[in-house]
C-alpha cells in the first residue's frame, strides 16, 4: 500500500562548478529521414570539432541535415563560502514532520 510521506526541505545556498577531475564530451545524433529517425551517432568527444567533423561527413555521406547535439559534464554542488554544510536542527514547530528511517 502506497503511503504519502512528508518531507522538510531547507535551503541552503551551494554553488555549481564543473568537476575539474572528469572531462567533458561531446556526441550528436543524426535524426533526418523520411519515415523514422536515421539514428546515426557519433562517437563522445572531449571538444566539439571531431563532432562536427563526423557531422560533416555524415552529411556528405547521406545528405542528412539534422543533428542535436549534446553536451555532458560532471558537476559539483558546494556550499557558498561561508556556508556551514551541517543541516541545521529542525524547528520544534516541524519536529512532526520528520521522516524517520525504519
């Protein structure tokens, strides 16, 4: 049986920053055709322009024009400066509203 749970959620200002320890790639996919999509992909790059050369190529090869494109990268949450990352204590007022684990 399903059970809704309420949860309290305080905010907490963080930052987002890249993961200097993880590269970020690159890839496209080809979506041009008649009945369905060509389905075509290229292979994860570390920058942009093998991308676009496969793109091209791709293009010469097949007279496809559609491509999305896509970026991915790790991303890192830390706190603003100044900001303690230990969670507050919940208010007495909320105390009911705590999830406990079982």
């Amino acid at each position: 049986m399903w059970c809704p749970v309420s949860r309290v959620f305080r905010f907490t200002p963080f930052k987002i920053t890249q993961d200097p320890a993880t590269e970020p790639t690159y890839e496209a996919e080809c979506v041009s055709g008649d009945e369905k999509s060509c389905g075509a992909t290229s292979a994860e790059w570390i920058t942009p322009h093998p991308v676009e050369v496969w793109m091209a190529d791709h293009l010469k090869d097949t007279g496809h024009r559609h491509y999305p494109r896509a970026f991915r990268d790790n991303a890192v949450m830390e706190p603003s400066e100044g900001v303690v990352a230990e969670p507050k204590p919940l208010p007495a007022a909320l105390e009911s509203a705590r999830v406990h684990s079982p």
